[in-house]
C-alpha cells in the first residue's frame, strides 16, 4: 500500500471513529484516520489546565460493556479505575447509595407513594407496557407522582446518561435504557483523562499499519456511481488526494453528507438527515479544591436543583490528575431547552446557583473552566430515540457515532457499539472491498 491507497478511511477520531478504525486493523484491513484536531477523542478528549487534566466531554466509562469489549478484541489497554459505590443520590441532605437496592429504594427514598411508579417501571419489562414514542420521560413521570425531587431525579438521570433535559426525551427511551440495558451499571475513570483510553486505540491501528493524521482535514469524499472511492484531505498546508476501497465516518451523517454532496444521495435519506439533526447541549464547570468537597467516591446526582445533574469526584479515584494536594471536579448541567437555542449566560448562571447550594466550600473553589457545548460540538449530535440509521445509500460508506446510536442508548458506549456493529457488517462482507487481505 502506498501513502495514497488504503483499504479503509475512517473520517475523525472521536469514541466511534477510533473503535472502528482499532477493529478494522484488528481484522487485517490498511486503516487511515483523518481527524481535524491536534489529539485524538474527538468530544471525549482532554485538556492540559495549569496541571490540571480536565475532560472535554466524557467523564465516566462503563466496565464490562462493549467499550471494555472492543479493547479487549483488539489488545488495546483499558486504564479504567473502578468506582463503588458509581453514584450517590442527594435526597433530603443526605447521600444515598440505591445500587443494591434499585429503584425500589430510589423511589422510596423520594416519596411514600412510590407505589404507582415502581409499577409503571415493572410494567415498562414488557412492550406491551412502554408508553408511546410522543410521550417525554417528565410527562410520563407526572402520570404517577407531582412530586418535585421525583421529578427532579428522573430529570437529572436523563441529563447525566442522554444529556437531554426529560422534558425532550421520549420515555420509551429512558424506560427501555433502564429496564433493558441494566440501570444502574459499573463504571470508573481514567487516570490519564478519557484520551488515555483513545490513545491505546491510537496505537492499536499504527501497530497495524495504519495511520492517524492529526491537525488534517477531509474536504471531500470523492464518489463515483454509488461507491466512495477516496477522499481529498488538506494536510500540512497541501491538498492531497487518497484513494480507498470503503469509508467510516465519525462526525455526523449531516456533515458526511456535506463531505460527499446532497446530490448523490436519495432525496428522502436528505431530508431524513436534516429532520433528525438534533444536537442537544451541556454546561459544565470544572473546578478544583484544597479541601474535598463531598464524600461521593464517583458520582453525586441530586433531587433538587434547577440545572445542575451531577457532581464528579475524579481525583478520589485518580488523584494524577491534579496537582499535589488538589482535590478536582467537574459540574455538568442541561439547559433548558436542551435541544435548540438557549440563553447561555442565564443557564450557565443556574448550574452555578446549584453549586453553590448543593456543594459546601465552591465558593472557596478554584474555578477552572466553564465549557458549553452545544450546536456543531454537542455532547450527542441526536436525541437518543431519534437517530438514524448507521448505513447509507452508498453501498461503502457507513456512519458510526452518538448520531447512528441504536435505540435507548448514549454517550461512549453507543459509539463503541455502532463502530463493532459496523466493523462487524464490512467483515462479513469482505469480498465486496477490493484490497482487503481476506
């Protein structure tokens, strides 16, 4: 293979991009990843802040799951520090661990007439007992209890794993998530910050030939009939054209159909496309203390705030990632609204409100970086329930990433999954590609 000619181009090394671009040089494909930052990660990457390691995106991630899976596939280190208890709730002052006891102790812990909702979640096991696609998570909610921190739980449990405000996310969603896919599960964090974990994949496609360009952009997919054939990339100051025999993109069907052109997709798969871009948006507060500031080893979730979902504990468990003697952490809320425009000075305002209220000594608090994400550069670029599908019209190009999840699923995980259910599609049918070794 020559510098110009690779089996598979994967556009961006975000979660998605460097999962599929690990699992294609696991199965002997010459991988080329192309990706307009200077660090891999994409939105789970992680920033340098006068000694302080802060995430950009991505906190958490889940062990035991597809994540954990593709790099154990693909002999990649998995540097994820366990948390126990993962997530303590605030419920009337106090700091409740509900792993053992789930929902059950959850809602009894909220309410004295939990009853009726227990039985709405039993019943959501079945099909038959899922509401419609039309109903939001809070409306579902109100069906049971008028109860504010009820409320304000299932609130915080939708920001904080859909990073969408329960107003704007289906209940079918949230219910299969929780009923289907395990509730309350394990995860840790990483002592290097989460691009630790994307560096190891990183490595994985080098060490099989490929390569990750940084700081380089694709302008273009280039198409003839209905197949990618390669791709024009500036690099370096220069223009350059590459050829390949099948592409992955990882940064949003909308923006992959830019790449190649409206003009050689269905009109229907554009306006399908167009519909369901729906970035939803986050605010989070990096901040760092002397002193510690709660006792959660992981996460801290709330009942009663007006924007704030959770509170991460990072250096109990990774103490690297802050300077000697430095207690570090990070507040993430949802706007509201969540999925469109939004005052960004007055929701950025709330989520600080709520931690000065709920955290002891913030205002004491080094306060490092506020980040609000949203439009081009969201935490998810669709609303879990409304993603589109991972393929396209054309026959070799797929989409992999938070915008092609599948149903009820979000953050690294679902862009770990949709990159082994693609890679898993391409191998199947390798004799289609030109150039594969197989």
């Amino acid at each position: 293979m020559s510098e110009n000619t690779w089996d598979a181009l994967v556009v961006g090394a975000g979660v998605g991009g460097l999962c599929a671009a690990a699992r294609l040089s696991h199965h002997g494909y010459h991988t080329l990843v192309v990706e307009r930052l200077d660090r891999v990660g994409g939105r789970a990457s992680t920033d340098e802040l006068d000694g302080f390691t802060i995430n950009t995106g991505a906190v958490v991630v889940e062990i035991g799951g597809v994540t954990e899976q593709t790099f154990q596939e693909v002999g990649a280190k998995f540097e994820v520090r366990p948390v126990d208890p993962p997530i303590l709730y605030r419920i009337n002052g106090r700091d409740v661990d509900v792993s053992s006891g789930g929902w059950g102790l959850l809602i009894s812990q909220l309410t004295r007439h939990g009853a009726r909702l227990l039985t709405g979640i039993g019943a959501a096991r079945e099909d038959a007992g899922l509401p419609d696609r039309e109903l939001s998570t809070a409306e579902w909610v109100r069906r049971y209890t008028k109860n504010d921190a009820v409320q304000g739980i299932f609130r915080n449990m939708c920001g904080s794993i859909f990073a969408v405000d329960s107003e704007e996310l289906p209940a079918r969603v949230f219910l299969t998530y929780f009923t289907r896919k395990s509730a309350f599960k394990k995860f840790g964090f990483c002592p290097e910050g989460t691009i630790g974990l994307w560096k190891s994949l990183a490595e994985v496609v080098e060490h099989g030939g490929g390569e990750i360009w940084l700081d380089s952009e694709v302008r273009r997919l280039l198409v003839e009939g209905d197949r990618v054939t390669g791709a024009r990339i500036r690099r370096g100051g220069e223009t350059l054209d590459v050829a390949c025999d099948l592409a992955i993109s990882d940064i949003g069907p909308s923006a992959t159909m830019d790449l190649v052109g409206p003009q050689h997709f269905p009109s229907d798969y554009v306006g399908t496309v167009l519909q369901r871009d729906l970035p939803c948006a986050m605010i989070s507060v990096n901040f760092a203390s002397r002193e510690p500031l709660i006792t959660a080893p992981g996460l801290l979730s709330f009942a009663r705030t007006r924007r704030l979902c959770f509170v991460a504990n990072l250096t109990a468990t990774c103490p690297e990632l802050a300077p000697p003697g430095w207690h570090l952490y990070v507040g993430t809320g949802v706007p509201k609204p969540s999925v469109g425009d939004f005052d960004s000075e007055a929701e950025t305002a709330l989520v600080l409100q709520d931690l000065r209220e709920e955290i002891r000594g913030f205002e004491h608090a080094r306060l490092l970086s506020i980040a609000v994400t949203r439009d081009d550069w969201p935490p998810q670029r669709a609303v879990a329930g409304y993603d589109l599908p991972h393929d396209t019209p054309l026959a070799n190009l797929w989409n992999v990433g938070d915008a092609v999840k599948e149903y009820a699923n979000g953050g690294i995980t679902a862009c770990a999954e949709t990159a082994k259910i693609v890679v898993d599609e391409i191998v199947a049918g390798s004799g289609e590609f030109l150039g594969h070794p197989g």
